[in-house]
C-alpha cells in the first residue's frame, strides 16, 4: 500500500480575526510543511466581530490532517477550526463560470446539457455563452467535461465554500 492509499480529502473551515497578514499566516503553515491547498476559499462572515471564515480542502494521512488541525489552533488569530468531513454533517458548494464556444448543432448541445445541470447563462454572444453553475465539486468538474467536446474555452471556479449543518455554529 502506498502513502496515497492512505491520503484523504478533508473540508477545514477556520474562523479567524479579519485583519492583515490572517491569511498570509494560514497559508504560511501550509506551505512550509509542504501540504497541498487543493482549494482556498476566504470571506468575511461577521462585520461586527470582524470574523472571517477560511475554508480549506487538503489531502493527507489522518495523522497528516491532525497535525494541520492541531497547528492551525495554535495561530493566535484563529478562534476555532472545524474539519467538516468528520464533525457531522455539511454542506458542500462551488461556483463556476464556463465559457463554451459554440454554434449550430453544439449551441443547442451546450444548452441542452445547461439545463441538465442547472447551469445558468449570464452571459452570451452569437459564437459563445457563459454558464454560471454552483454545486458539488463533482458536479462541476462533470459539466466542465461534457462542455470540452462542445468548445470549452475557459474556466473560473471560487473554490469549496462549506458549513455545518444543524442549529450549531
């Protein structure tokens, strides 16, 4: 069995104080160890407490993932680090913008396969469109590769944002 047999994909939400250098330091501790960011996510989600949630996915061992954890509660500006993958149940969600060149019988494909997925046209010209969709990284990685057939051009993901589900913070 190989170290990648034992990697796992974790969702790591960390709730931080808003200021300079945060996120600096955060990733810092990543990249200094030579984990993997496989996707950063980072916004402010409590103006009056200048709160910001950082959602990280990385891969690793357990003990690998349980070093990050345990590292990342030790930054002063962190106040708590919740991995979503183990504590209960949550809720996953990224946003992409993909732009499909594309006439005739492949317009209509395009199209077709846009309304499959729930894909949104927010913008379009007579040779292209651009879909906006949000779901499951699977979701989207799937209708990016439906769309390389028909005249992917190009692509912008926000990266995983996730939360908890239930009554607790």
């Amino acid at each position: 069995m190989s170290k990648d047999d034992l990697s796992e994909r974790h969702t790591i939400s960390v709730l931080v104080d808003n200021e300079a250098g945060v996120l600096a330091r955060v990733i810092g501790l990543f990249s200094g160890r030579g984990y993997n960011i496989e996707s950063l996510t980072v916004a402010e989600t409590d103006v009056s407490k200048h709160l910001s949630r950082i959602t990280v996915v990385t891969s690793g061992t357990p003990m690998i993932i349980e070093q990050i954890k345990n590292q990342l509660r030790r930054l002063v500006p962190v106040h708590k680090v919740t991995d979503l993958t183990v504590e209960g149940p949550s809720l996953e969600r990224e946003m992409a913008l993909v732009k499909v060149q594309g006439t005739g019988e492949k317009r209509v494909e395009s199209m077709r396969i846009a309304d499959i997925f729930r894909a949104h046209v927010v913008d379009a010209t007579i040779e292209s469109f651009v879909f906006e969709m949000t779901g499951s990284t699977e979701k989207v990685n799937a209708f990016i590769n439906l769309m390389q057939p028909l005249g992917l051009i190009d692509v912008s993901r926000t990266g995983v944002v996730a939360i908890a589900r239930g009554p607790e913070a």
